[in-house]
C-alpha cells in the first residue's frame, strides 16, 4: 500500500521515536512539527500501558500549567520536562544555536526573532532534540553568529540538560557531549553521508550504528493522521491546513 | 452598579507619555490592539517596550509608525506568518535599540520588583552572547552555604519597574476587578508597573470575589488604575477563551509590512 508519506509526517515519526522513555514533553513557540510528534508518542504510549504528559504552549487545550508564562520555565528547572524541542537560523558543531540573526551583533544583517527562553532550556531539560528542517551549510555551520544558547558549558555551571539529538530533513545526528560533536546517526533514504558532508558546515563523525530513517508504518500514519491532525490544527490551523488539508 | 468610574478609550491613551516603559503582553495574553491603534494615532515617540516575554502584530505596528526607541524582549515575530518585518527592518538599519533576553529572565526582573528587592538570580543563560552584551546584568559565585552548589557561578537580573502596562481581558466585574484566568503573567505585568490600565469586552454586574474559582482568576481592582470597554479590543489577535486570531487579517498584515510602502498603505486602512 502506497501511503504517500510526506516529508513533515516522516519528521514527525522520528521525533515520536525520540520520545518513547518520556514522562513529560513540551514544545515551545513555533513548533508543529514537535507538537505533532509530541501528541503522536503520547497516543502510542497508551498502547504501552504508558501516560505521557505533553504540554504545548501555544495551546489552551494540552497545556497544564496555571501559574502564568514563567511556569514552563520554573518547571524545566524544577526537572520536571524530560524533553525540549529547540531550533536555530544557525547551529554549528559545538551545538551552539544562534536564534537572533546573522552577522557580527549587534550590527547584524539579518534580523531573526530573536532567543525565546532557549538561553535556560538548553541548561535545565535532559534531553534537548534540535530540529531545524533545513540542512544546509548556511544553517549547518562552523561558527554561529551569535550564541543564543551554547551547546556546552564550563564544568562549574549548572547544567543537567543540554543537547542530546539534531534532527533536519535530511539526517538525524546524536551529540557525543565528551567529544563536544555530532555524530551521524540516521539518514534519509534519498541521501548519501558523501552529500551531506558536502551540506553540512561543520565536522561531524559517523555513528557506527548508523542506518536508514524509517518510514512511519501504515499503524503509525492512520494515527497521525486521523487523530493527531485535528488536534493539530487547534493550535496550529495554517500547518495543519497545509499538510492535511483540514 | 459599578462602583468604578468607566475611561475612554482616549483617557487611557492619553496615559501613556513619550519615554515610557509600556508592559506588553504576549499574544496569548490579550493584546491591546485597539488601544495600539489610538496610541499610533496620537504620535506617542521614545517607547520603550518591555515583552514579557515576546511580541507580536503590536510591537511590530509600534516600531513600524515610529513610536519605539528600544525594545527587551525575548523574541519578536508574527508567530505561523513569519518573522515581524518592520522589527527585522528596524533593527538591521539601527533605528530602534534591542535589548536581547531570554523568555525566564523577562519574567525574573518582574518578579524582582513584585518583591521589591534590587535583583533577582537565575540559572542557565551563563556563557551565551545574550549574557555577554547584557552590561545591566552580573554573574556572582553562589555565597549560600546551604543550598545550590558553593561557588557556582549564577546570573543576578536587575529588578524593571513598568511605567504603565495596559491589556486586554474577557471582562471586570462591578468592582473593577479583571477576569485573567490562567494568564498569571499579566498579574506579574501588573505587580511590576507603575499605572495599569485595562480595556474589557464587558463588565458583568456580579462580584468575582464571592466566588472561589472566579476570585482564583482575577487580578484585583487595587492594582487597576483604569478600565474601559472596547468591543473586540484584541481584535485581529485572540482572546484566550473568548475568539481566536483572525489569521486572514494577520497573514495581510505580514504581507503588506514587508515593505515600508505597504506596511504604510496597510496602517492607513486600518487606523
């Protein structure tokens, strides 16, 4: 059967995939791609016996919290997210993300929205999944512009959390925190490591376990698609709209 | 009925000074959009907008009419329509000053003055360039024996005083208290500015107070300088709970502000 998989719906499964230990997700600002994969692990872990709590901000519905905007943030703190979605105009090898913009700040040439609360997340979720669906050197790069959170920290600063995957359309990276570097993990089958070498602006190793990424099986698109999508377009009606036509 | 005395519209408008910190909400907190319309209308210059923690079609409108000398905010952007054009623009040719922060430490300098002490710590955000260009905030060792690790090093945030704030809510009921629900951070808004104002779509001639959950959900009428009823007054953004965003309205707005030309044709319309 030819499930015409689209691109975001594949995106969506592998970070599904990256959810499955979770006790609570939460997905910022901009986010449908993580709100989907958030929602879709969560319905999956109800055939796992399993409860996932997600909380997506820009929702009213699965959202939990009551004490106002700075709850997400005294709540990651507090340990209580187990997994964080964060993205990037640029994010280079070190797993520095720069969300403000390029050239040399503050006179910079292109003005992007600007840090979020990426600058605690980043220190305080254990498990940070980067995601930014453009896999090219100018996204990919050696150098950020600009740090708007780094990848790594001096050992005396307070750091539980911190990067642990990158995910593009093209690839999906581990972050070796030792090595303080990528290492390719999982590909797209369209893709070969020589051209995302080529596309990639930093250096990254090979995983030796590294395999194909897998196709979101018949089971997994019925889900998402008659069940997550709805719920989806709640909180974000254009994606929605755009993907599923609803 | 009321035992508070209703403003217009003009009367909050006329609140706001050149220079002032103005508190902004962020888009799912109930924006002040018709207030934002006069307020451009009436050519008020040297804003300094304080977002807590981020910005949308408002701050977007205000620097593009020129009415913001500086902005701290955590992000400015119009959320599924892209980034805020007249922002990027702004800054890219140096108009208007940017003070970068992140959404924790927007909520922490209120919250600082909520308290009324000079500073506020706060963890993560050590090593990032927003740390590094902020000369208002500073890094100490933590002097506590008994908590946190001894010597770690943690971010002190200066306490930020608003000079007004003004938002928009569902409804007050007679005594001029307003109905925020879950949106808490408009009371953190609230505690740490100097004036409040608030426009409502209604008030309801009930007391919230004699009731647990609506007492639960309400910012009291002592902190509120001033209230007035503005029909759909978050309109095209949403009000949590009451209508949704006008994404159509929304998406020709992101259209039109690419271009100075066209964010000028589309304020004409729509003042």
């Amino acid at each position: 059967m030819n499930l015409n998989i689209q691109r975001e719906e594949l995106l969506i499964s592998q970070l599904a995939d990256l959810l499955k230990n979770d006790k609570h997700v939460a997905v910022g600002a901009a986010s449908p791609i993580p709100g989907a994969a958030a929602l879709l692990a969560k319905e999956e872990a109800k055939f796992l016996n399993k409860r996932l709590r997600v909380t997506i901000l820009h929702s009213n519905k699965y959202n939990n919290f009551t004490d106002g905007a700075r709850e997400l943030f005294d709540c990651a703190a507090q340990g209580r997210i187990d997994t964080f979605f964060l993205g990037g105009v640029q994010i280079d090898g070190q797993a520095n993300i720069n969300l403000v913009g390029t050239g040399k700040y503050p006179k910079i040439k292109k003005r992007f929205p600007g840090s979020f609360g990426s600058a605690l997340m980043y220190f305080v979720v254990p498990q940070i999944v980067l995601f930014r669906e453009e896999h090219s050197p100018r996204t990919l790069v050696k150098k950020v512009d600009f740090i708007s959170a780094p990848g790594v920290s001096e050992k005396d600063v307070y750091r539980p959390g911190g990067p642990k995957y990158l995910l593009t359309n093209r690839a999906l990276f581990r972050f070796n925190k030792n090595l303080q570097k990528f290492s390719l993990y999982k590909i797209n089958e369209k893709e070969t490591v020589k051209n995302l070498i080529k596309l990639t602006g930093f250096d990254f190793d090979v995983d030796n376990k590294i395999s194909q990424m897998p196709n979101p099986d018949t089971n997994r698109i019925n889900i998402l698609r008659n069940k997550i999508a709805p719920m989806v377009s709640e909180f974000y009606p254009e994606f929605a709209n755009r993907i599923w036509g609803i | 009925m009321k035992s508070f005395d209703e403003l217009s519209l003009k009367e909050i408008v006329d609140e706001v000074q050149d220079g002032f910190i103005l508190g902004i909400p962020a888009d799912y907190s109930g924006v002040p959009m018709k207030f934002t319309k006069e307020l451009i209308k009436k050519g008020v210059k040297n804003l300094k907008l304080y977002c807590l923690p981020l910005t949308t079609i408002q701050g977007d409108m205000l620097i593009g009419s020129g009415c913001v000398s500086e902005i701290e905010a955590a992000a400015v952007t119009l959320g599924e329509f892209g980034m805020a054009p007249r922002f990027s623009e702004a800054v890219e040719n140096g108009k208007i000053l940017i003070k970068d922060s992140t959404c924790p430490a927007l909520h922490a300098q209120l919250q600082a003055t909520e308290k009324s002490v000079p500073f506020m710590p706060l963890r993560g955000v050590i090593g990032s360039d927003i740390q590094k260009h902020r000369k208002d905030w500073h890094v100490i060792q933590n002097p506590m024996r008994s908590s946190g690790v001894r010597e770690e090093p943690v971010l002190l945030l200066p306490a930020v005083q608003l000079d007004i704030l003004v938002f928009h809510a569902p409804c007050s009921d007679r005594n001029g208290n307003i109905q925020i629900g879950r949106r808490r951070e408009l009371a953190t808004l609230a505690h740490a500015s100097k004036k409040v104002f608030v426009t409502v779509e209604k008030v309801l001639d009930i007391d919230f107070f004699e009731d647990e959950l609506s007492a639960a959900t309400c910012l009291p009428a002592l902190y509120v300088n001033g209230i007035s009823i503005v029909k759909n007054g978050a309109w095209p953004c949403a009000l949590p709970g009451v209508y949704s965003s006008d994404n159509e309205e929304i998406k020709k707005y992101s259209l039109a502000a690419k271009t100075k030309e066209g964010f000028g044709e589309y304020m004409k319309y729509c003042l």
